[in-house]
C-alpha cells in the first residue's frame, strides 16, 4: 500500500507578516514622496528601493510594476487604509447615501470630499502626468474619472428619489453640476493656487452643491420671483 505523502506545512509568522507590511509601508512612503517630488516618468523603481532601504526585488516582488505600485499608492490615499472594500462600501460614503435629509447629504458629501481630497491631491499630479508615458496609468486615470462620476451620481439618484433636486434637473445634469463643483482641479485652483484652506473649500462646496440642486423653500422662491 503506497504511503501517503503529507501536505507541506503552512508557515505563519506574525512576526514575517510584521516585517513584510513594515517593508510595504516604508516603500510606498518612499513611492510617494519620490513622485510627488520628481514625477512619475522620472522615477525608478531603483530609486523607490533605494529611498526605502531595500533590494529592487523586494519593490518588484510586492508590486511587480511601477504601474502596480501607483495603484497600489491610489488605493492607500483613496480609502486611508490597505482594506480592499470600494468606496460605495465604506462607512463614511454609505453615510452620505442613507442620511435622510437632502441638504445633509450633501454637507456629509463636501466634508467627505474635503477629507478625500487633502490625501488624494499631490498623487492625483502624478498620476495624471504619468498617463501619457504608462497605459496602465492611463487606464488608472480613466477608473478613476469613471468611479468618481457614478458615485456622484448615485447621490444625487437618491435626491431624486426623494423629489429634491430643482425644478427642471433631470439626473444626469444635476451629476454634471455636482461632479463638476467636486472636481479635483476646481480644488487644486482654489486650494492649490489660489490659496483657500479646505475647510473654506468644503463651506463653499456644501452651500454651492445646495444652492444649485436642491429644491428652494416655497417662501424663498416667492420672494425671488415677486416684483
């Protein structure tokens, strides 16, 4: 009778799995500020290893490509953290879809957004100038427009369930307006450029998003309309 041939034990180390997501954190850290300091095009993994304290090979055994360890870098930024639950899954975003009330919804949605966006601005940069040189990049770039404006969409949907948005929206116009209020290079104009704190940001972008979607108080459009 053929003797029976054991199954290879599995090893499990915290302490392995301590020092493997150590070495992650400390190579994405240096992606970044590698990135954001010389761009995209002009940044090796060499250097990304190097900046990091460790082998090209490790950087390429956990991300295999540039272009792997750039998603990688936009998944961290966008979510805060390494879960790989979408956005339309985390708690902060199911807030704004289930708060009951319009105008709250779209306070939550400006708050959320600022929070977001203070994380996401300096790695937004680099992956748009890393676009035109990296297909995988570009296709990032594409995601991330797309994802972005369906999840716009699906607040305002349920404004429109609840026959909030304006007189003569329809959803796809009131997606346009809050996409574009929302928009990262409306941010970077007035945080980047022109110096607002987001806190200012998310006070303008609150009341505009408001002002421009939400049904007015039958008392306030009276008086708008009365000689």
């Amino acid at each position: 009778m053929a003797e029976r041939v054991k199954a290879p034990r599995r090893y499990h180390s915290p302490l392995r799995q301590e020092q493997a997501a150590t070495t992650r954190g400390a190579v994405l850290d240096a992606a970044r500020r590698l990135f954001v300091r010389d761009g995209y095009p002009a940044t090796s993994m060499q250097a990304i290893a190097a900046a990091a304290g460790v082998a090209p090979k490790t950087v390429y055994l956990a991300f295999a490509t540039k272009s792997g360890l750039t998603r990688a870098l936009w998944d961290l930024a966008l979510n805060g953290d390494e879960d790989d639950a979408a956005v339309d899954q985390r708690a902060w975003y199911r807030e704004v879809i289930e708060e009951p009330d319009p105008e709250k919804q779209l306070r939550l949605n400006a708050r959320n957004a600022r929070v977001v966006k203070v994380r996401i601005a300096p790695l937004l940069e680099v992956i748009r100038n890393g676009a035109p040189v990296d297909a995988d990049v570009a296709a990032l770039w594409d995601l991330i427009h797309t994802d972005f404006y369906e999840n716009q969409r699906a607040i305002v949907e349920v404004i429109h369930r609840k026959r909030s948005l304006q007189r003569g929206l329809d959803i796809a116009t009131g997606t346009d307006i809050l996409c574009t209020l929302n928009h990262p290079d409306l941010w970077q104009l007035l945080v980047g450029k022109r110096g607002w704190t987001p806190e200012r940001w998310e006070r303008w972008f609150a009341d505009t998003a408001c002002a421009q979607l939400l049904k007015r108080p039958a008392a306030q459009t009276l008086s708008r309309s009365a000689p």
